[in-house]
C-alpha cells in the first residue's frame, strides 16, 4: 500500500490547506460536544438533532450560511443541551456569559481575552451587594 500524498488526509483541512476553522474557540466547542458525548451528558443523535434545529432557526432570520452561522449554531446547541441534561442551569450560563463579556471588555485590544479579567468585575459586584 502506497504512503498517501503529505496532507491528502490532513486533519481540519479544507481542500486548500486551510485549517477549518477559523478560531480557536470553533475546534473547542466541536471538541466539547465529542467530550460530552463521550461521557453520556448527551447522545449523538441528541446533538445531531439540537444542531440540525439551531441551524433551522437562525438560517431562516437572515442570516447567511458561513462559517459563522455555523459555530453560532454550535454554540447555541451546546447551551441548549447543557441546560436540558441539569449540567448547566440557565443562571449559571448567564453568570458565565456575563464574566466572559467583562472579560473581553477588560482586556487591552491585541491581547488574548481571559477569564479572570471578568472574575475581577463579578467580586466588585458582589461586594457591592
């Protein structure tokens, strides 16, 4: 049996040698579905299914089909299974949303944005209370 061509069947490559994706984040929340299979949080079919129903309802609002669209979609169908299986309550996805967007907004532009950089706003908050 002869050695395929270098990169014939490279892993998360497009035909032009590009990675598929087109953040770190994207192949992270891919690879989390495949974890949370693995460990019966969810079924396959499950997560075919959630997809499939993301995908039908944010197409249809105008958006357009890109790459984008599409790990919207991964991200709307990991929460969604999360908050259906009692892994993730709805208050703590929006607590969690809430330090990730303080954190984005704490972090100088060029640097890579990091949770604690939102944990800092969440004590002061809470202090406050």
């Amino acid at each position: 049996m002869s050695r395929p061509e270098k990169n014939t069947f490279a892993p998360l490559a497009r035909r032009d040698g590009e990675p598929v994706f087109d953040e770190p984040w994207q192949a992270q929340a891919l690879g989390l579905a495949f974890s949370l299979c693995e460990r019966g949080v969810f079924t396959p079919a499950n997560w075919s299914q959630a997809l499939g129903a993301a995908l039908e309802r944010i197409l249809p609002s105008g958006a357009s089909d890109t790459p984008q669209t599409y790990y919207r979609a991964v991200a709307e169908a990991l929460e969604g299974l999360l908050r259906e299986s009692g892994e993730v309550s709805a208050n703590m996805l929006d607590e969690r949303t809430q330090i990730w967007r303080r954190a984005y907004l704490n972090t100088p532009h060029g640097k890579p944005v990091e949770l604690p950089a939102g944990l800092a706003g969440n004590a002061q908050k809470r202090a406050k209370h």
